[in-house]
C-alpha cells in the first residue's frame, strides 16, 4: 500500500456557542488551522505516483476561498469542531480523489482531530 500526505494552512475564527458559556470555546476565538490529506492506493499510476500533489490545487483553492480568514460561524452550517470540520473536508476531498482515505485538522499544535471512515 502506498500513502501520500499533503499539508494545507488557513486562519479563521469561530465560537462554538452551543457550549456552556463558561467554556472557553464557547467565546469567539481563532486558530490558525493545519489540514492533512492522505491518500492510498495499492498500485501506483502511469507516472509513479498514488496522485500528482499538483492535482491537489483545488483543495487549496477551496480551502483559501471558503475558509481562510473568515468566520467559520458564518460559513458552515454545522458546528465547527475540528471532528466536524475534518469530516467535511474528508468527504470534499473523497467526492473528488477516490484514493481519499483520511483528513486530519489540527485548531493548535497540539491538537488534531481525525475523520477516517
């Protein structure tokens, strides 16, 4: 089996206001976020590759023009956990790379959330 990982940053800001209002998270804050995609295929393509990392652009692009310092309260119509957030970017990626296996999200350095089905 072969894996390939590729790393993706934005900076945004959310309130997960559902929380008890005591709870930090509940308060309006930001992160700068850190998204790893992996992808696995048994057999490599024509070109020795599991997927060329420049067919990955699009992921950035949507991740700068949805994302990137922006309100993610304002912008996701589910609550912006990590947990959450990396099944969303899981199946955007999935719905496009079927080699898609995992997305992890990382809200600080050391935290990480992970969405594997």
């Amino acid at each position: 089996m072969f894996t390939i990982t590729k790393e993706f940053h934005f900076s945004a800001s959310h309130q997960l206001s559902h929380l008890p209002e005591d709870h930090q998270c509940a308060r309006l804050h930001g992160h700068n976020y850190v998204v790893v995609v992996e992808l696995r295929a048994e057999e490599l393509n024509v070109d020795g590759f599991v997927r060329d990392y420049g067919e990955l652009k699009p992921f950035k692009t949507y991740i700068d023009e949805t994302f990137d310092h922006r309100h993610l309260n304002d912008v996701l119509d589910f609550a912006s956990t990590g947990e959450n957030m990396a099944r969303h970017l899981y199946e955007w990626c999935a719905g496009r790379w079927p080699e898609t296996t995992a997305v992890k999200v990382s809200e600080t350095p050391k935290t990480w959330a992970e969405y594997r089905p």
